[in-house]
C-alpha cells in the first residue's frame, strides 16, 4: 500500500494538478456538505440535476480565472483594480471578506461538532484549536509543503463516495430525476437551488484559484533565479492552458461527484426516513447514525474534519489574496511572515473572526444556508467583471478567452443572475 501512494504521488499527470484540484477540493466545504445534506434530506433526489447542471458552468468560469491569474500574472482583484473603478474594487472584496468570514465560522463550528460526536468533550474547545492549526499552518508553512498538504487532505473527500457503499440507493430513482429533472417553483424549492449554485460556484474560488496559478509562477521563477515568467511566448502559454483545463476539468469533477454523493446519500436515509430539516452538516452525519450505521456516521463525521481543513485556509486566504491586492501590499503563501505582515493579518482576521462568531448566538442553520445564499448572489457581479477582463486584449493580450469559453462563462453568469432574481420574485 505504501508503495502505490508513492507510485501516485510521483506520477507525473498528477504533479501538474494544484490549483483547479485544490479549488474545487475545497468548495465541498463544511457549510457546502449542510447545504447538499438540506437538498437530499428536504427534496430527496429530485435536486441531484444541480450538480450534473453546474459541472459545465463552473468548470468554465474557474478556467476564466485561472487564465487570469497565469496570463496577467496578477491576482483576480488586481486585475479588477487595473480595469474598474475603485468603488467597484473595494465593494466586491469588502461583500467577499464578510462572506468568507461567515463561511468560516460556520465551517469551523462544523468541524468541532463532528469531533464532538466523535471523542465527546467541547465544541467550542475543538473550533477553538481547529481554527488556530489552520492559521498556523499557513503562516509558517513554506508554500510548497502548503500545497502539498492540501493535496493529500482532498482525498478525504472520498469519505462522501464511501458512504454511498453503506446505504440503500434507489438506483432507478436516481437515474430518472437526473435524466428528467423537476422544477418546482415554491420559494423553498428556489432558494435550495441558489444555495446549491452559490456553494457550487462559490466566489472565494474565483479569487483563489486566480491568485494560486499567480503563485505558481512567483515559484517558478524563484527556482530561474528571480526572472519574471509571464506566459506570454505562444508555445510556453499554450503548455500552461493545457494544464490549466486538465487541472480544473478534473478539479471540479471531483467536486461536484463528492456532491453529488453527498445528495444521494442524505435523500437515500434522511428524506426516506422523514428527517428533512437538517441545521449543520455534523447534524446529517449525527442523523445518519441510526439509519446508514456506525460506518456511515464515521465517514460522514471525518469527511467534515477533512474538508474543513482544507477550506478554512483556502477562504481566508482568498480573502487576504484580495484585500492586499486592493492596497498594493506585500502577499502571498510564500513569503515569511515579517515579508507580509498585513497579508498574514488579513487570514489571522478571517480565522479569528469565524472562531469568534461561534461564540455569539449565530443561528447555524441560518448562517450556513444564507452564507450559500450570498455567495451565489455576490458572484454575479464578479462574474460579470471576470468575463469582460478576460475578453479584453489590452489585460489578456493575444490570450484573451476564445469563444467558447466566452460562451460557457457568459452562459453561466446569467443562470446564476436567473436563479438569483427567481429567488426573488418568490418571496
């Protein structure tokens, strides 16, 4: 067995994967998995054509962004400030900071519960010690060894296709609501598919991946002996296209399956068995026990753990990626921390702020789904700005988006616009 995990950490297709692997790793986050636990538990299987609808759409604009970061060299929010005015700047990081911190606190409270359920003892304790690893991780992780960790914590995601194995799936059923969706358009209904949409295609991703090829080539050109390496040879920015589309293709397969399994567990045992309203993803797993068994119960539970940790870090990093951006200021995970103090500040603020929100009387339930919520409406405005970035020749050069890609992030811009305004129109 050791020698196969040696075999797969040395392939070499695998060494190329990072960025899109890693971003769409951590969008099945804690708060994420308690918003799929929601769908499958309220709606059953009738909300897995979702995750098979938003795999295309999201694929694209992370490709958008990816090319952003590798073709400018720049992060996503200084290649916002180069193009728009300051007002549009610093609305779009300031709505991304509050989210993020939102979504950290519902993540790390997630992941104390599930310990709790595990050990017994304080979930306040756990959160507390969860969020200050995470934060050390960071700062005084080298960059490289960052990555390489986080790598290996996205294989806790198989946990969710695992769990799958210990339950009972009406297969038939499955295949008939992805085949042949429903629309129901109560509010409810709605507001479940922007939540879904808004874990789905999540803005801190765009901000993250954008920023990760950016540091990329901040490493490659470290090992040339300081020399700047922007794509911009023909030959050298197709070989980075090429990885980029490979590693974000399968990035975001893999994370939209992982939800995907998450839905079809949650609507095979807790829909089933009447249980359909679930408050916080270590709720689901505490509900599965009974149901699916101590397996289930004990994948679902460390999946939690596993996930968080791999999130937290990617949420505040992404917002500090685009605080600094705005302000010029020193960043990124490679640099020590008297390098980039204010950088290191902004993920210390991010984190600190989610633990501290756990300790306040935020309704869980309400700070996960609505967290989702605003994601999605948020990521419209982004989107929106990222598109026309990428389709200006005096920001991308000869490598502005062809017209297919053009096509798919425009496309899914405004389903997420149109899911945003439906949830609108049925309140």
């Amino acid at each position: 067995m050791v020698n196969f995990l040696k075999n797969i950490a040395n392939d070499p297709r695998l060494k190329k994967l990072g960025p899109g692997l890693i971003t769409g790793a951590a969008d099945d986050d804690p708060s994420g998995i308690a918003t799929y636990s929601q769908a499958g538990a309220q709606f059953g299987y009738s909300m897995l054509w979702t995750v098979v609808f938003t795999y295309p759409l999201m694929a694209g604009i992370q490709m958008v962004s990816a090319r952003l970061g590798c073709i400018t060299g720049r992060g996503l929010a200084a290649n916002i400030k180069v193009a728009f005015p300051r007002s549009v700047l610093y609305a779009i990081v300031g709505l991304l900071l509050v989210a993020n911190t939102i979504n950290i606190a519902a993540d790390i409270a997630a992941m104390g519960e599930a310990l709790r359920l595990l050990l017994g003892g304080s979930a306040h304790v756990y959160s507390v010690t969860f969020g200050l690893l995470c934060l050390m991780l960071q700062v005084f992780l080298s960059y490289a060894t960052y990555v390489r960790y986080l790598k290996w914590l996205t294989l806790t995601l198989l946990s969710y296709v695992a769990v799958i194995f210990t339950v009972h799936v009406h297969w038939a059923e499955v295949l008939r609501e992805v085949a042949i969706p429903r629309f129901v358009l109560d509010h409810d209904a709605v507001t479940i598919v922007v939540a879904l949409f808004g874990t789905t295609i999540s803005p801190y991703l765009f901000f993250w991946q954008a920023a990760q090829e950016m540091e990329a080539l901040r490493t490659v050109a470290v090992r040339e002996g300081g020399v700047e390496l922007l794509p911009h040879v023909a030959a050298v920015a197709r070989r980075h296209l090429r990885r980029i589309r490979w590693d974000t293709l399968l990035g975001m397969g893999f994370s939209n399956v992982v939800a995907f399994f998450i839905i079809m567990s949650t609507a095979a045992t807790l829909h089933v068995a009447g249980i359909t309203d679930i408050r916080t993803s270590a709720e689901a797993a505490e509900a599965l026990r009974p149901l699916g068994g101590s397996m289930a119960f004990l994948l679902f539970s460390l999946g939690i753990i596993g996930t968080g940790m791999l999130a937290v870090p990617v949420l505040a990093g992404s917002a500090a990626y685009a605080v600094t951006e705005c302000f010029d200021w020193q960043s990124g995970l490679d640099m020590k921390l008297h390098e980039a103090k204010k950088f290191y500040g902004i993920i210390a603020f991010a984190t600190v702020g989610g633990v501290v929100l756990n300790f306040t009387h935020l309704d869980p339930m309400r700070a996960l789904l609505w967290s989702a919520v605003m994601n999605g409406v948020i990521a419209v405005p982004i989107m929106v700005v990222m598109m026309m970035l990428a389709s200006r020749s005096d920001i991308m050069g000869s490598f502005v988006i062809p017209a297919r890609l053009r096509w798919l992030g425009w496309v899914a811009t405004l389903v997420m616009a149109a899911t945003v305004v439906a949830m609108v129109a049925t309140l």
